[in-house]
C-alpha cells in the first residue's frame, strides 16, 4: 500500500477560538495536519511562505489585510495553494468576491468536522464542494 503525506493545512482567522476550534478538528483526522495558523491577510502571507501548505482555510473579514485581498495575493504568489473562504454568515458579495479572487469554494464557520475535513480534501484535489 502507497502512504501518501498528509494534506497541509494553515488556519486564517483573526479569533483564537475559532482557530483553536478548526485546529481541534483537523487533528482527527489521519491524512490532515495543520501547519501554521495566522491572524490576518499580512500574518498570512508570511506563514504561507514559512509552511507552504496545500490547503488554506482563510477567514473573510479581519483587520489589517481582509480574506479576499489575501486570497488575491496567495494564489497570485503560490497558485497551487488551494484557498477555502470561511464566513460566520452568508455574505453573498464577500463570497463571490473571495470567489473571484480565487477561492476555490466556501464553508460557514459552523461547519461539521466531516464536512470541513470533506472540503479540504476537494480542494486538496482541486475540486469545490
């Protein structure tokens, strides 16, 4: 049987608890593993460029550098990191413009551990969910 290495994934979001909370997910998961977390859309950046990770889970609205802007920059810089816009509620402009500018797909931050772990692996692959 081939091991394939664990989908690296960076948390965004600008609230511990719920960096904290997505992080206590993805450590149930096997073929998951986080590898950095940041703030907002600037701290983003330079952990991205410090942990290249496959997959990043980048929180809307925050100070500093908002999640659209970030996920512009990540996917101009590292165009196969797969971004997935996260929002507490459905902002459908914020949404589509995270879309435009490169998300791949987004999740409501109370999404299940399944179905977030589901969507990280889609994204992983290239596919939205």
């Amino acid at each position: 049987m081939i091991e394939t290495a664990p989908i690296r994934v960076m948390i965004v979001d600008d609230h511990g608890v719920v960096r904290r909370g997505l992080a206590a997910y993805l450590r149930n998961e096997d073929d998951l593993t986080l590898v950095g977390e940041a703030r907002d859309g600037q701290e983003a950046l330079a952990v991205c460029e410090e942990v290249q990770p496959d997959v990043v889970l980048m929180d809307l609205i925050m100070p500093e550098l908002g999640g659209v802007a970030a996920t512009h920059l990540i996917r101009k810089r590292w165009p196969d990191v797969q971004v997935i816009a996260l929002t507490s509620f459905k902002e459908k402009e914020l949404v589509r413009d995270a879309l435009e500018a490169g998300a791949l797909s987004y999740l409501l931050k109370n999404v299940s551990g399944d179905d977030l772990a589901g969507a990280i692996r889609a994204a992983h692959a290239g596919r939205s969910i």
